[in-house]
C-alpha cells in the first residue's frame, strides 16, 4: 500500500480504539494509540494472513505482549475485515469477545491471549521456535512496551530468541517513554536500550514508530537479516493522534467523557 493509504487506515484505527474504550467507560487509551500505525503496516501491507480464513496454518502471527493495549489490534481486526466493526461499543462488556485483554479462545485473529506483562514475548519466542522445527515459513511479531521490559523474564526470552537464532521473529518495542506510574526513566531506568539488544544478539533497528515508510523498511530488513532475531525500537508518543493524551501519562488507563470523547473525534476527522 501506498503511504496516504495506510495514513488513513492508521487514522481510522485511532477513531475506532476511542469509539471502544469511550463506550467502555474503561480501557487504555494512551498505548493503544501509539501502536496503531506499527500494526496497520503489519495489518495491511505486511503480514500473510487471510480474514476469511484467519486461523489457517501457515499465516503470519502477531502477539501482542503488552496486552492492556488490545484496543488498537480489535481495531485493526475490525479495518481488516476479520472482526465485526458492530462490536464496536461492546468492548470489556459481559459476554463481548472483546475482552480488556486479548483471549485467543474468544476470538478470530488473536494468536495469543496476554495480559501479564512479559509473558507474550516467551509465547512469540516459542511460535518462531515451532517454525523452525516444523520447517514452516511463517514469520512471528511481537509488540511489546517499554515498561514492560522492566520484567526480568523478557530477557529470558531474548536469550532463547538469539541461541535458537530466530531470524524469523520480529520486536517491536513501543518506547513512548511513559507507563502507569510515570516515566519509565524514573520508575526504572532502560539504560542503553539499543546497546542491550545488541549485546543480546539481536539485529537491532530504531525508528520513528509513526513513520509507516520507516516501519516497512524495518520489516524489509529484517526479513533479509539471517541467523538472529531482530529487534525495532520504535520512538513513539503515547496517546499520539489526540492532543490532550498525548505524552500524558494520566491518560495510560482513563476513559474519555463525552466532551472529550467529541474533541477527541474532532481531532481523528
């Protein structure tokens, strides 16, 4: 797809995870946001998967490691046609297979239920390793936070991704720079992000993670990268696309109100 083409997609997935989590009254607007143009280059111009068919064998698998998230993937779910757009205001209500966080079990295209924060990364790990065993082609993403990686057992998970040289699997890593408590800097220092990638073996990139010609060149290379996993920082905003959330962390886990809810619609047109 043309740029303009997934800008506007990118757009519509940002309206839909308002129009989810207003109708919710709960949810996690602000890293929902920022992902929505990662997983519409994965949605619409990468990943080989099939919205008739989106449990076929050999397709493309994305986990979503930072789960609370799952607004923006129900989104591009609902964009790409695999998941009814009429679910829309049905999000964390009783019976919806719109759950706060992804279930696999609920619902057609979720390729792994996450919630904990740094268990999906292990769950992708053990996807690309699969392939590798089975000799099948299909290629592993994963989309993980950069508060998540505060968790001790993602770095297990780098471990095992670079001994098992996993060239098929792909991290995204959303660096917005804000969780639940703030800063991620001033609740727990990253360090040298990029540095510790490397360190663990990874071919790493880091990008604009808003920029949809930068994250296509992410995924070209590391589709050529051999005999390592790859890893793409990506530089975000959380909240990105609505002026008020953005680099707000009060906005991590906050529903908008009506006026908010309309402002922030306004601001999407």
């Amino acid at each position: 797809m043309e740029k303009k083409e997934l800008e506007l997609i990118s757009k519509e997935i940002r309206k839909d995870i308002i129009e989810m989590i207003y109708h919710a009254k709960s949810g996690h607007p602000g890293g929902s946001l920022s992902i929505a143009d990662i997983l519409t280059v994965l949605y619409f111009d990468e990943m080989n998967i099939d919205p008739k068919n989106p449990r076929m064998e050999n397709r493309d698998r994305l986990v979503l490691s930072k789960g609370h998230a799952v607004p923006a993937l129900y989104a591009a779910l609902m964009e790409k046609g695999i998941v009814d757009k009429n679910l829309i205001t049905t999000l964390r209500k009783f019976k919806s297979p719109l759950q706060g966080h992804p279930d696999m079990k609920k619902l057609p295209g979720i390729d792994m239920s996450t919630g904990s924060l740094g268990q999906g990364i292990s769950a992708a790990v053990g996807m690309a390793i699969s392939a590798k065993i089975s000799n099948d082609s299909y290629r592993v993403y994963s989309i993980m936070g950069d508060g998540e990686l505060q968790e001790g057992q993602c770095y297990e998970a780098f471990m095992a991704a670079n001994h098992y040289k996993l060239d098929n699997l792909t991290v995204f890593i959303d660096k917005n720079g804000l969780q639940i408590d703030g800063e991620v800097e001033k609740v727990m220092s990253l360090g040298m992000l990029k540095d510790k990638f490397t360190a663990f073996g990874f071919n790493v990139l880091e990008i604009n993670g808003h920029d949809v010609d930068e994250i296509k060149a992410s995924l070209a290379n590391a589709k050529e990268t051999k005999g390592k996993p790859t890893a793409v920082i990506c530089n975000t905003v959380k909240g990105k696309g609505v002026s008020f959330m953005e680099n707000n962390p009060g906005w991590h886990g906050k529903a908008p109100n009506k006026e908010e809810y309309e402002k922030a619609m306004e601001e999407l047109m």
